[in-house]
C-alpha cells in the first residue's frame, strides 16, 4: 500500500501544484476545472500503475477464513505471485476498467466539489479559510463523490474476486455486472455498502485535506519567515514539489490509517450475494450460522 500512496502523491502534486499556479492568471470556474482536470489525471495513473495491488487488497478484506472460493495467500508477494500464475496478466487486472473509471470520476469530481465549497465558504478570495471550514469542504465534496460513484466500486470489487475456484465466472465485464445485478438483484444492489461508503467518503477526505490544508499553513508561514524582505509572496512560489509530496503523504498516510476499517466493511457488503452465488447458497449460510454449544 505504501507504493500506491507514493505513486498517487507523485501525480497529485505536481498536477496540483500546475493547477494552482495557473489559477493565479484564471477566473474561479476555470480554476475549479483545472483542479478536477488534475484530481482525474492523477486518478487514472494511479490506477494504471498500481491496479494489482489494488487486486490484492480487495481479496484480504473480504477474506474472513469461512468462504471457500477464494484462495488462501500468505502475504503480499505470495498473493501477486500466485495469482499471476493461476489467473495470468487478467487476473492481475481484474475489474481494471471499472477502476479506472471509478478513480477518474472520483478524484475529478472531488476537486471539482472541494474547490466550489471553499469558494462558497470563504467571504473573498483571498480569506483563509478555518480548519472547520476545510473539514466541511471535504466533508461535503465526499457525500457528493460517493453517491455518483458507489456502484462503480461495487462492480470493480466483484470483479476483483472472481477466481479460478468460482464455479461459474458470475460477470464478463463492467457492463455484463451491471445489467445481471440490475435483474437479479434491482437497482438497489447498486448501492450496497453505501453506508460505509459515505463514512469513508466523508471522513477520509476530510482528514486528508484538513491535514494538507493545515500542514501547508504551517510550511509556507516558515518559509515565508526566512524570506522577510518579501511577506507578500504567494505560496505557489514557497513551495516546491518536494514540499507538495511531503504534505500529501502526510495527509493521505493519516486518512488511510483512520479509514481502513470502513474500506473492509464495504467491499464485504458488496460481495456477500457474489459470495453465495458462485458456491452455493447453502454451504456459506451454513457455515457462518452460529449454533449454541452442547
């Protein structure tokens, strides 16, 4: 995990850093689809670089050691391995469109969100805004993510756990998912999980960007100290990528670490009804029924 943070940073900070200094010369409507230009770049190649590890995580949650159809891994390494030799380059890339899809839209509507409720809150451009008012900013701009994408990430994570021990491959693709949950289960289905979805929605965005907002603060006001013969500088001359990296590994370390727990109840409310179907409806409800001892 630690390699898809990296990598996310990488992207998101110099795509951020690129949008907020050509926000300098641009009307507030243009910065605000610059900053979801960029938030949907960086989603893309997040997920194009990092997808099977993405494969690797979904499979760990959701296994609780009671369902048979999903293979046992002993570690990362041993996960990617073993699923490269059994299901090849596709397994691997399970579900790789829908998260491709769902990080795209995601992080471009997020900044997009993020950006309008900061401009809404702040009396003048040029006020800054309190913690509180950034914590709702993200907040805000995490339900709206959430209920536009939900069943994007339920198809992605159903996908991810077909294997070779189903029975029956349950989907073909992203739009074979769509339309069999559609008539199987009703539109409903689509937005299973959703619960824990807007808590990590809500509150990982809202820690990650509180953090980098308030963090940020703190480095610019340092730097900005050490050069007393100009007070006035703007921050986008302050900070470099590097300081961009470290404030976004900060923030997003924190989020993750605050979340996860979220992350594993929904991908297990999305695939319970995958889970039976694909090996029987009567061993898993037997096995996870509790019966009183003797």
């Amino acid at each position: 995990m630690r390699q898809v943070v990296a990598l996310f940073l990488f992207f998101d900070s110099f795509f951020c850093q690129r949008s907020q200094t050509s926000s300098l010369m641009m009307s507030d409507s243009k910065w605000q689809w610059e900053n979801a230009t960029a938030g949907a770049v960086a989603g893309f190649a997040t997920v194009a670089s990092v997808h099977p590890l993405d494969v690797v995580r979904t499979r760990f949650q959701v296994d609780d050691g009671r369902v048979l159809n999903l293979p046992a891994y002993k570690n990362t390494a041993h996960a990617i391995l073993n699923i490269a030799r059994l299901e090849g380059l596709k397994g691997l890339y399970a579900g790789f469109f829908p998260a491709v899809l769902g990080s795209t839209v995601s992080w471009g509507l997020y900044f997009f969100f993020y950006s309008r409720a900061k401009q809404r809150y702040s009396k003048n451009r040029d006020e800054k805004l309190s913690p509180g008012l950034h914590l709702a900013s993200a907040a805000e701009a995490g339900a709206l993510v959430c209920f536009c994408t939900n069943p994007i990430w339920l198809v992605k994570t159903r996908l991810q756990l077909q294997n070779p021990l189903h029975q029956t491959r349950p989907y073909s693709g992203l739009y074979d998912a769509v339309k069999t949950i559609m008539r199987e289960e009703g539109w409903r289905a689509l937005y299973k999980g959703i619960v824990p979805s807007l808590f990590l929605q809500v509150s990982h965005g809202a820690v990650q960007f509180t953090a980098y907002e308030e963090l940020r603060k703190v480095i610019v006001d340092f730097k900005a100290k050490q050069r007393k013969e100009d007070c006035e500088i703007a921050d986008t001359q302050l900070l470099n990528s590097v300081d961009y990296a470290i404030l976004g590994g900060s923030s997003k370390i924190a989020a993750i670490i605050l979340t996860y727990p979220f992350q594993v109840i929904r991908s297990r409310l999305q695939v319970y009804l995958l889970l039976l179907k694909s090996h029987g409806v009567c061993i898993y409800v037997f096995q996870t029924m509790q019966f009183p001892k003797s």
